[in-house]
C-alpha cells in the first residue's frame, strides 16, 4: 500500500496522543525513518500488541502499522489478486471449476474469481452485460466509476453496439493506456493484457 512515511508518522503520532504514550521527538516534514521514529512506532506498535491488535512489536515502519492504520480498499485487494493471477498463471480449469460452469466464455467468471479471492462479498456473475446494468443500479455492491483505479473492472463494447462484451480487472492506467488481467483472452490461464481505453464502454466499482 502506497503510504508515505510522513502520512503513517501523523497517524502514530495521533495515536500516540489520545493513549498518553510518551512520543520522542520526530518531523513530520521529512520523509525520512530516523531514530525517533523507530522509537515511535516500537511504543504504538508495542501498545497495539497488548491491546489485542495483530500488530508485532517493531522498532521499523512496519507493513503491519501500515495496515492497522490504513486498511486497503476493496479495490486494493482486488487489485492485489489480480497481480497474484496473473503472476501465479490461474487457471480457466480451476475458475470455471470454481464458478460451476464450463465451456463457455469465461472472463466474467475470472473477473468474479478474483474478486472472490480478494473477500468480495458480491455475488458471482458471468453474464457481462448483467455486469454493466447492476452497476448502473447500484445493485450488489456495483456501482459505475468515471475515475478508474486498479481493482475496477473494466468492460469492453468491441462491436461498437453499446453493448458490454468482455471484462477484465484494471491493474494501471496512464492516460487511454490500460494494463489489465484477463482471462478468456486466447491463454488457458490468466494473462496481463495492454490495452487502451478506445473500447471501455464501463468502469466497475466493487464496494464490497
């Protein structure tokens, strides 16, 4: 996740605060780990441990505080098991096993996959256009974006028909430039697909 050290430094401190910890001197104007936010973190880390939080005692700017203070979005989840897919090679086999369904188009059911894996708690889908109109609704936790980020699903129109026939999960985007993870795109498993946004016809929001 993309904290900066002075953001995450604010949010000890603040912690830091409101439960009396003693707080050795520290800038929140660099960008820097430096001794007194070693110390920092060990008194927030180490007071989150004994207050039942899963947060292990560390001198060091830790992934643990990091997520204690700023827990990813669903979109970053997402996003994360995209990578994962990708990187790992899922499987139609296993997606369509998963879904219930075989021999057919699968990239909604890679799309629900993914999803899934990342604790979604939406329900699966492989009909893309059933896709597009309970976004439209805000039906089962969907919703339409107009500012795409990774973790969206991103719908393509490619008969220009303003129809939705494919999906796959945004993993970047640089002006029209999109990276994407894809299944059902002429590979057995998973694939990273570079794309621009000339056929998007629908950016999907997942909100739970």
């Amino acid at each position: 996740m993309a904290v900066s050290n002075i953001t995450l430094t604010k949010a000890m401190l603040d912690y830091a605060r409101r439960h009396k910890l003693e707080i050795p001197t520290v800038s929140i104007r660099v960008n820097t780990w430096g001794t007194g936010k070693q110390r920092l973190a060990w008194r927030v880390s180490g007071h989150l441990h004994e207050h039942g939080f899963p947060v292990p005692q560390s001198k060091w700017r830790t992934p643990q505080l990091t997520h204690h203070f700023f827990p990813a979005t669903m979109s970053e989840k997402i996003a994360a098991k995209a990578r994962q897919a990708v990187a790992e090679r899922w499987s139609e086999h296993a997606i369509q096993s998963w879904y219930g369904m075989g021999d057919v188009p699968w990239c909604a059911e890679t799309w629900s996959y993914i999803k899934s894996k990342a604790g979604s708690t939406t329900p699966k889908m492989s009909y893309v256009p059933a896709i597009v109109e309970a976004a439209a609704h805000k039906r089962d936790g969907l919703s339409l974006t107009s500012s795409p980020r990774p973790g969206d699903g991103v719908c393509y129109d490619w008969q220009y028909d303003h129809e939705a026939d494919h999906i796959e999960t945004l993993l970047s985007k640089s002006g029209p430039a999109i990276t994407t993870a894809a299944g059902n795109s002429g590979f057995p498993y998973v694939v990273k697909k570079y794309r621009t946004t000339s056929n998007v016809i629908a950016w999907i929001r997942v909100t739970r």
